[in-house]
C-alpha cells in the first residue's frame, strides 16, 4: 500500500448536514465521506468516535463539543476551494480526482474501472461514442467518465491547491 493510500485510508471524514457539497468533493478525491444529512450533534460525535471518523462542520458548537471528547475535528467556512484546501493542507490529502481511487459522489462506494461495452445503453449515445473510459460504482451503479464537467472540476481543485500552498506558507513563517 502506497503513502498516498494509507493517508486516504486513515482519513475519514463524517461532513455534516450543511456541508453537503464538500462531502461529495471530499468523495471525488478518494476520502471515504459519510455525509450526516439530517443527524443530530450527538449522532454525528457518537459516529466519528466509534468509527474513528473526523468531523468536518461549520458549526462552532459541533466542532467545540468535538475537540472537548478528544476527537479531531475540523471547523471550515462554506467555500468549497477554502475547505478542500484546509482539509488537503491538514490531513496531506492532494487534491486530484483520480477516478480509480475516487469514491460515488452519491452514495461514497469506491468505482471501478469497467469496459466500454458494460456501460453501453446505460450512457447516452453520443458518450459511448466519444469516450472510451468508464467507471462505475460498486454501490449505486452510477457510470462516470471525463467528460464536459470535467474542465471545472480541474479548475475547482486547481483554485484549492493555490490555496493549500498559501496556507502552508503562512504556517512556514
């Protein structure tokens, strides 16, 4: 198992419920992410103690409440390029999308590589004929490729590693 692998193995994260959209980010680039959609503080600690899970909240409280049982928590702002950064700064996470490492933004189960011919009348036309690489999650079933979206994907991730390098030259000084 390579660094990379263990760090992305030993960071799992539990997002709450007002940070939906970064749960799915964090998932893109291969954290194992619960997303605590609709759960109570005390569920969201009771997890992330059992489970050996990091907090990711906006919630001052939350976060407080955390810290105070000992277990590690993360306090972000609402923007997505700040929270990737602070998270990938922290926990040494890069932020690329590398889809055979990637996680169902939907439902968090790994993807796996499939042949074309699998995902054939599961894409529309006009995909199956442009793209040659697929992946499909081992879950729900959801078929991904690169596509258009692809493009703002990259120049998300490209803002938040500006962004991480900024945050770990102010630690430097």
């Amino acid at each position: 198992m390579s660094r990379l692998e263990v760090r992305l193995k030993a960071a799992r994260f539990i997002v709450d419920s007002m940070l939906g959209s970064l749960a799915r980010w964090l998932r893109m680039i291969g954290c194992d992410t619960l997303y605590a959609k609709g759960w109570h503080d005390s569920r969201i600690l009771e997890e992330a103690e059992s489970a050996r899970r990091i907090i990711v909240t906006r919630d001052r409280g939350l976060f407080n409440r955390a810290r105070k049982r000992g277990l590690d928590a993360v306090l972000v702002s609402d923007n997505i390029v700040e929270a990737l950064a602070l998270i990938s700064t922290k926990y040494g996470i890069p932020l690329e999308v590398a889809p055979d490492r990637s996680r169902c933004p939907v439902c968090n189960s790994p993807l796996r590589r499939t042949a074309k011919e699998e995902v054939k009348g599961r894409v529309p036309p006009r995909v199956y004929e442009h793209y040659d690489e697929f992946w499909v999650c081992s879950g729900c079933g959801q078929v991904y490729w690169r596509g258009g979206h692809w493009r703002g994907i990259e120049e998300t991730l490209k803002e938040a590693r500006r962004w991480a390098e900024k945050l770990r030259a102010r630690r430097r000084r």
